[in-house]
C-alpha cells in the first residue's frame, strides 16, 4: 500500500472507519478478484510445468 490511513472516529473517539487513497483501494479490489478466482479454480486438477510449459510452447507464447 502506498498511502497512509486515515480513521474516522465516532464522538467516543472510537475508530468507525478508514480512508484510504484510491489507488491502495484498487489494488485490494484487484487481490479480492484474484483470491475469488483461486477460490473458484481449487478443485481443477494441477498440470505438470512441464506440460504447462510444452502447451506455451505449442501455442507460441514461449521460445522453442
């Protein structure tokens, strides 16, 4: 995170919220979508890097 937060306080003093610059808050919408996209993919079955790695190679997305 690249700012530093604020809190908002109730009449007790009391932290009630926090304020953060936009860009920090995007960045934590952007990890919240990737964890969403684990979650969503934890029972698909792992492929070998090595597959992985011959299957960018067929597709032409790595050096042969």
């Amino acid at each position: 995170m690249s700012g530093a937060l604020q809190y908002l306080t109730d009449t007790k003093g009391e932290k009630t919220a926090v304020v953060l610059p936009l860009e920090d808050y995007e960045e934590l919408l952007e990890d919240l979508d990737d964890l969403a996209v684990i979650a969503e993919r934890r029972d698909e079955p792992a492929v070998p890097h090595e597959e992985f790695i011959n299957k960018l190679r067929t597709d032409g997305l790595l050096p042969t």
